[in-house]
C-alpha cells in the first residue's frame, strides 16, 4: 500500500516520495527502477540519491569472499585497518536493504574511522521513527564534515521552521562546495 502511494506522489515529481519510493525499489530488488529515481534526483541536486546510487552499485558487485573476511575481522582490537573498515563499510551498505540489523551493527563499529556511517546509522532510526536517535547521529556525522548529515539535518530544520540551524549547516555544505544547499 505504501509503495501504491508512493509511486503516485511520485508521478507528481515529489522528490521526498521519490526518494523513498526508490528505498522500497532497493529493498525488491528492482534496482533499474531504483536507479532511474535516483538518477533524476541526482540531476536535482540531492546528494543522497548519489549515495543510494552507490549503495545499489555495491549491492550489484556481489562480493562473497569480503562477506567472509568481514566476519573474520576482530572489533576487540583498539584499531582497525583503513582497509578493513572499507570492507566493513561496502558489506553494510549491501545489507542495509536486506538485513539492517546486522548492517546497523557494523555501521556502530565503524562509525569512529568513517563519518559516512553515521548517515547510515541515522537512517536506520529515522526508519524506525527514533528522531532523537537519528538526529543524533546526524549531528555527530555533521559535525565532523559529513555532507549527507549537513544536508539531512538542514533539511530537518527547515521542516521545523528552526531557519537559523537549518542555515547553518546549508551553509557548512556550501564551504564544502556542495551547491544542493543554495
């Protein structure tokens, strides 16, 4: 039913719904359809249908062998390798639409050593419809230059009417020299 609605705001070029409706695409595994959505709001200037691009890429190439080296990694120890959490972060990203719970889990063991999984990790909540929660990862990402999180979390306060803090972080993206937040 959710997809049915979607689908026609869609239609209607609502960017939010399209977004979304691209997310439910993801999760059936109709990934040209996904794509095609994705496409269009790039075009737009969105920063997170480049990123959920990237995530359908990732899911495409497979990649059995790094499953099972991810699974051998050892979280005890006080440092990861560079290449590790890249291996722990693309494996994520594949399971993000089929199995969020471990891809959540990873996403908390990396979080540290790459931003961008604090962006994940807000999603996560923000599907689950912890706000706190998924602000909180939004700010902690943002704060350390994260562009997704400076974009989602302008766009959450522009929907609270908060216009000074949603300027502030458009503005931190524009020194990034993202032009979405103009």
């Amino acid at each position: 039913k959710r997809e049915k609605i979607l689908f026609r705001l869609s239609e209607r070029k609502s960017r939010p719904h399209m977004y979304e409706l691209g997310k439910i695409y993801i999760r059936k595994g109709k990934y040209e359809e996904a794509a095609e959505l994705f496409n269009f709001l790039m075009q737009e200037g969105n920063l997170k249908a480049k990123n959920r691009l990237e995530d359908i890429e990732e899911i495409l190439k497979g990649g059995k062998n790094e499953k099972n080296s991810v699974e051998k990694i050892d979280f005890s120890e006080k440092k990861i390798s560079k290449s590790e959490v890249e291996a722990i972060f693309r494996e994520a990203r594949k399971l993000f639409f089929t199995d969020a719970e471990k891809a959540k889990i990873y996403f908390e063991k990396i979080e540290k050593y790459k931003p961008r999984a604090t962006f994940y990790l807000a999603e996560y909540y923000m599907e689950r419809l912890e706000l706190a929660e998924a602000e909180k990862w939004l700010l902690n990402g943002a704060e350390r230059g994260e562009a997704l999180s400076m974009q989602e979390l302008g766009d959450i306060y522009l929907e609270k009417e908060d216009y000074k803090e949603a300027e502030k972080w458009y503005t931190e993206l524009l020194a990034g020299k993202y032009m979405a937040a103009l």
